[in-house]
C-alpha cells in the first residue's frame, strides 16, 4: 500500500517548509506562491521526509494518507 500526499492549497501559507524537507516530493508555486506535490514524485521512497514536512508545516496543509 503507498501513500497518498495532497497539499491543501486553500490552507497552504506558502511558507516553503517542505519544499526544503522534502524537495523531491514539494514544489512551490511561482505564480502564487503555494506549495504542491511534484507530479509523479516517488513518494513511497521519501516517506520519512514527507512525515516530517507534514508535522514541520505551520499552516498544516500538507494530508498524508495510505491507499486503501
């Protein structure tokens, strides 16, 4: 079962947190500022990064989750 990670972009502060825990995996939006999930980023492979970005973001927006 992998992971399943979404950054809630009406929460996200743009803060840029994970993108320096987890640069493979986040990306900041440079029109607006707001981070995002690399599309196809190898999730399953950097999951202790991407459990500290989600404890590490202030505004909370990153979701992990498993598949079912």
């Amino acid at each position: 079962m992998g992971l399943v990670v979404t950054v809630e972009r009406d929460v996200c502060a743009g803060y840029g947190n994970c993108v320096v825990l987890a640069s493979a995996i986040f990306e900041l939006d440079p029109d607006d500022n707001v981070a995002g999930v690399v599309e196809g980023a190898p999730v399953d492979e950097h999951e202790d990064a991407i459990r500290e970005a989600e404890l590490d973001c202030p505004a909370r927006a990153i979701v992990v989750s498993r598949k079912q």
